[in-house]
C-alpha cells in the first residue's frame, strides 16, 4: 500500500537558492519514479506529472493524484 503522494515545502535563505532546490527535487522525483516503478508501477504516473514551483523564497514540490486541484491552491497562495 506505498503511495508517491506527498507535499514539500522550502523556504530559502534567499531567493537565488530556490533553483537549486528545484533540481533537488527534480532529482528527487527521478528517484522515486525509479523505486516506484520496481515495486508499484502505479504510482509512476504521478511522479511524472509532479509539481515544482517557486515563488519568492520558496519551492514546492507536491505529488497528488488531483494535480489540478493543487495547481489551483497553488495560485492562490503565489505560486
């Protein structure tokens, strides 16, 4: 019952560090699109359509099955 779903959040020191968080995270997401897919192929699916964004100090990183839906709670906190 493993599931990929999950939300993080980062806040930087300054704004310049956010870019290397997100390769962080993209890395991160190659990663457990790899370990998912050894032993829940299912949930590759939404490692694929992973969310990362920036806004000012911070990056996000969410993993959802509605990435819609986050999206549009997303916008309306900045991202």
């Amino acid at each position: 019952g493993a599931t990929a779903c999950e939300v993080t959040v980062i806040e930087c020191k300054e704004a310049s560090q956010t870019g290397d968080v997100e390769k962080l995270f993209k890395t991160r997401v190659d990663n457990q699109s790899s370990l998912f897919a050894s032993y829940n192929a299912g949930e590759v699916s939404k490692l694929e359509n992973a969310i990362i964004k920036s806004s000012g100090r911070y990056v996000v990183l969410v993993v959802c099955d509605d990435t819609a839906k986050a999206e549009e709670i997303l916008k309306t906190y900045g991202f």
